[in-house]
C-alpha cells in the first residue's frame, strides 16, 4: 500500500469533461478539477472510456483512468413527433417509450457502477485515497461502495440538478432515480453548482442536512473583459450591416435550450429601419433544424459553431442583448458573463432565475406562461438605447456584487472539499 498523502479518488460520469471540445462549453467541470490539483497530492480520475483519452483535457496534475462497460448509456430516441407538446393522441406513445428508455437507463445505471468500481478498487490499494468523490450522479454508487470499502469520506459533485422541476412526487423520484438515489445514498458532502435548478432544494426534500451542502455559483474570468473591441468590425465580420443590433444566444444546441424560441421572436427589422440579428453560439444536435427554421422564417440568424471560451468576450461585448429561453433554467454560465460584461439579459424566468435576473434592473424577466411576448420584449429594448444602458449599468452592478471570479471560485471549491474539521486525519 502506498504512504498516505492527501489524494483523491474521482469517480467521474461522464468521458469528457468539455461538452463542445476542450476549451469549449461550461467550464465548471475543468476548473471543479483544476482547484483540486491545487489542494491534494495526487487526482486520480476513474471514467468511461470514450473516442479519446480524456487525459488531453484534464488539468495539469490530474490523471485519468479510462473503463469500458457494457450498455454504454444507450437509450432509445424520442422521434421529433413524440416531442411535440399537447397532443393528447401521442401520450400513450410517449408512456411506451418512457418505460422501455427507464428500463435501459437501470440496465445503464447497473452496467455502469459495476464496472467503475472494478476499475477503481482494482487501483485504490496502491493510490490509498483519503477521499473519494463522484463527479455526477450516475457515478455515486460506486463512489459510495469504494469509500465505505476504503473507510474514507465521499463528496458528491453535482453540476446542477433536474429533480424538482416537475415536483417531489414518488412518481418524479422513481422516474429521475439516478438523481434521486445520488442524495438517498449518503455522503458527507454534497457540493452542487448553482445553475438555477434549486440543487440545494432538491438536498433538503431528499433529507440532505443543510450543513452538508455547499452551493456555489459559478465563477467568471474577467481577465479578458477590458480586451480592445470594435462593433463595427465585428459584424462586418460576420456578414451583417454595421448598424445591425444584435441579440448574442452561447449554449450548446440541443432541445433543452430551445433556441428555437429566441428564433421564432426575432424581429427581422425595427421601426426606424435598424436591422437585426440574433448571433448564435455553440453546436449540437438542433443546429440543422435552428438553421432551417431561421431561414424559413425570414430572420437573420449567424451560427459561429462552437468556439473557445477564451474568444467569447468579443461576442459578449460586441452584442446588445443577451437571450436566455431555456426550459429548465436561465442562470447558466453563459448568463453570467454576459451580465459581467455589462450585456442585458432577456430571459424565461424558469427555475430560479430570478435570484439573478431582476425585471428592469439588469434585464427583462418574462414569465414562461407569457412567453409569446419574448417579441414584443425583445423590439422595446432593442429599439430603446437609454433603456439598455441603463440596464447594462444594471447588469455591471449585479456582476461585482454577486458574481464570482476564477481566483475567488477556486478558493471556494477548495473549501467545499476540504473535510478536515470533521475528519483529523486529513489534517496535513
């Protein structure tokens, strides 16, 4: 067995830790892993294998241990037809395939932490962990079994939360179980992203004491907000006219987003002639379908692809709204630079997104039941400059008073791990 030293075993769901490729999409699961490089000897990252070894995007100080397993999260897809909404005719349909994919996901859920765990203790004698840790809640079972098998503490790292948004019913509970068993199965702690979706709600209905949740807001780099810019420019670059306003939309490109809400409220061109734009990006499954509608609706749509995080403070200062029309939530990490580069948010106000996004102080905050005035919303503020000025003030205020840096963000991260008052032997 190896010395003790202060290391971490990481059980992690998923076999990337970029959505959109290294340097592109959310960055709360790199930095999660960058600030435990900064505060244990060793990380050892136990994942599924996937096209490429994920060792190419972790942290300096990080290594990883690929798994195979059999299932490989396959489910069955939901034909476009079936996602249509209000369709009484379709609910049968859509029951058959609910059961038959919740089916596969336990085969899935099984399949998965089996083999993780082999993996995992295959390795945990020689790398003598004093803390494990699952990364997402489809790893958790075999982070709760290794940790009890070593007789150390487990941290749960959840990056948001799904459960709660249709309620706390045993029906929503055994239909979302890997989340719901992620906070039934025990840990010490539990530190959670706050993205909106009421995570550290969903901990206390689930019996979670409040002393073990940590919830954290994500962190923004602001290192490349005074970058030089130039409106002009930058939409001559993409094509458009020089006084087109535009409305800037960064998510990955799939239904939960519904960027096709934004598309179908653009205002093609304002009263006194501007035209406008909404500048989209990011990449998935809807591009194709986002790109087609755009155009068959006759509005002007420019999708950039996925690009790196480090390049998006030009789109962010070079726009004059941000849109946020998500189902679940509108706090994601997007919204946040968005509001710390002194940027508008027009957002659904769906999960807690008003916590953040305050009705004509930072932006406009429109119900979800009255989202068919997104439109008329989005055409006031364009078409009023003072009015979004104001706002930007208002945006730039929320920033520095509740909104994070990397540096402060990673401190907090550190602390959420650190176990020591309850466990002396952590204790360097």
């Amino acid at each position: 067995m190896a010395e003790p030293g202060k290391r971490i075993l990481i059980f992690y769901t998923w076999d990337r830790l970029w959505s959109l490729g290294p340097g592109k999409g959310s960055p709360d699961f790199y930095l999660s892993l960058k600030a435990l490089t900064s505060s244990f000897d060793k990380v050892l990252v136990v994942h599924p294998a996937g096209s490429s070894r994920m060792c190419g995007e972790l942290p300096e100080g990080a290594e990883d241990l690929p798994f195979r397993w059999p299932g490989n999260g396959w489910t069955v897809g939901v034909p476009e037809i079936l996602q249509s909404d209000g369709k009484a005719y379709l609910f049968i349909f859509r029951t058959v395939l609910f059961l038959v994919n919740w089916f596969l996901r336990l085969f899935n859920y099984l399949a998965f932490n089996l083999s993780a765990y082999r993996a995992g203790m295959a390795v945990a004698d020689s790398f003598n962990p004093a803390i494990v840790a699952a990364y997402g809640y489809l790893a958790v079972p075999a982070a709760r079994l290794a940790a009890r098998k070593l007789g150390v503490p487990l941290v749960v790292r959840l990056f948001g939360v799904s459960l709660g948004m249709k309620g706390f019913s045993t029906v929503a509970k055994i239909a979302q179980f890997e989340e719901t068993l992620s906070f039934k199965l025990g840990a010490e702690r539990w530190v959670i992203t706050n993205d909106g979706s009421g995570g550290d709600e969903v901990a206390s209905r689930l019996g979670v004491p409040a002393s073990r949740v940590v919830y954290l807001l994500c962190g923004v780099d602001r290192d490349s907000i005074s970058i030089p810019y130039n409106r002009e420019a930058y939409r001559r670059e993409l094509g458009l006219p020089e006084d087109t306003l535009v409305i800037l939309r960064v998510s990955r490109l799939w239904r939960q987003q519904r960027v096709d809400r934004l598309i179908r409220a653009m205002p093609r061109i304002l009263r006194d002639g501007r035209p406008v734009a909404a500048v989209i990006v990011g990449d998935g499954p809807e591009r194709k379908q986002l790109e087609i509608l755009a155009g068959n609706l006759g509005v002007t749509a420019v999708f950039t692809g996925a690009i790196e995080n480090s390049g998006l403070s030009r789109h962010y200062r070079s726009s004059d709204l941000y849109a946020a029309t998500s189902d679940r939530t509108n706090l994601s990490h997007a919204v946040l630079e968005a509001l710390c580069h002194g940027l508008p948010v027009v957002a659904l106000d769906t999960g807690r997104t008003s916590t953040l996004i305050r009705d004509g102080v930072n932006g406009r905050l429109v119900g979800i039941e009255e989202s068919d005035r997104l439109g008329q919303i989005l055409s006031e503020l364009l078409s009023n400059d003072g009015l979004r000025h104001s706002l930007s003030e208002g945006a730039w205020r929320t920033a520095r008073e509740l909104i994070p840096d990397l540096e402060e963000r990673v401190k907090q991260e550190v602390l959420a791990f650190d176990l020591s008052s309850f466990f002396p032997q952590l204790r360097r």
